[in-house]
C-alpha cells in the first residue's frame, strides 16, 4: 500500500449499487463491489440511521423494558432504546427514550460507549449512556409501542440473560458495564 492512498489494503471499493427495499427504518442495497485480489463479489446491506440504548440506574436497580420482538416470536427484557430521528443527536435521543418508555427523567446522563451491532451486513451504530438520578415523570409510547417496565437488580439481570430473557448484546453489553462500574467506580 503506497503512503499517499487512503484505501486500507483490505478496503472493498464499491462499483455499483443496486436499491432493494425502502422501509420506515431500515433500507437494504445490494452493492457490487471489487475485492483486494481484484475479483468481485456483492454485499448485502442494511442501511440504519443509527440508535440510542439507555442503561438507568435507580437505588441500585436497572430499569428494564418487556416487549414482544416479532423476529424473535417471543417476549425480551431490554433497556430502555430507540432509532435517532433525522438530524437528533444520540444525547437528545437517549434522555427522549427513557422518558418516552419509563417515564424517567435523567439528573445526570453520559456516554458509555458506541458501537456496531452486526457490521458483516448493517451499518447500524447503537450509543449507550448510563442515566442515574432518575425521577419519575409519565411514559408517551408510540401508537404501535407496547411495553411494560420494571427495575431489577443485577443478580436477577443475569438470571434473565440465562434465562435466555435478556438476550440482545445492547442488555448484555449494558450488564457487563454495569458490573463493571460496580466493582472499579468507572464506566
């Protein structure tokens, strides 16, 4: 690779792409691309606006949503999470979201961490932020938003995820920070 490129040595260079679908929240293209040794191959991808998950933090408690996940057929505890609108900075997001699906308020929010949640086939990026010294206020769920929530403590968290109930790697990567942040006083 010569210094005076930015392509990394593994970059695929896109030669063309073909739209597929167009949807609410996702779309998805089917992207003809040339590979390092030449050749050429095509990618599947699903184009996200990117989301918010919002680990909240109350008396020593986690609040959780419960809701049905159509793709998975069954019923999954979460943290509160949610899409960016367009032009929504995550910051904004996050405290929307809690609100909007605990009915919390943040006194003190921050960044945890950002990340991708499949890059072999999405581009979804998710950013988590820890929110403590919550006070009460009202839900305002979507019209198609059904859920219910809860405050657990750590131990019933993990009890969940080997329950298979808390199954998704935002919860889960939430967890972990949370132990985490028990343990050392850091996020």
């Amino acid at each position: 690779m010569s210094e005076t490129t930015n392509q990394h040595k593994f970059e695929e260079v896109t030669l063309s792409t073909e739209p597929i679908f167009q949807g609410k929240v996702i779309s998805l293209q089917v992207d003809t691309v040339k590979l390092p040794n030449g050749e050429t191959a095509t990618r599947e991808i699903v184009k996200h606006p990117g989301a918010v998950a919002v680990l909240a933090l109350h008396d020593d408690r986690m609040l959780v949503v419960e809701q049905f996940r159509k793709p998975l057929e069954k019923c999954q505890i979460e943290i509160p999470a949610g899409k960016l609108d367009p032009g929504e900075e995550p910051l904004e997001a996050a405290k929307r979201e809690l609100e909007e699906e605990t009915g919390y308020r943040a006194g003190s929010i921050r960044h945890v961490c950002s990340f991708y949640t499949s890059p072999g086939f999405a581009n979804e990026i998710l950013h988590l932020y820890v929110a403590e010294n919550l006070t009460k206020g009202e839900t305002r769920l979507d019209d198609d938003e059904f859920l219910e929530c809860e405050s657990i403590t750590l131990e019933q968290a993990w009890q969940y995820m080997k329950e298979q109930r808390i199954s998704d790697a935002k919860t889960i990567t939430a967890l972990y920070a949370w132990q985490a942040y028990k343990l050392t006083g850091k996020f």
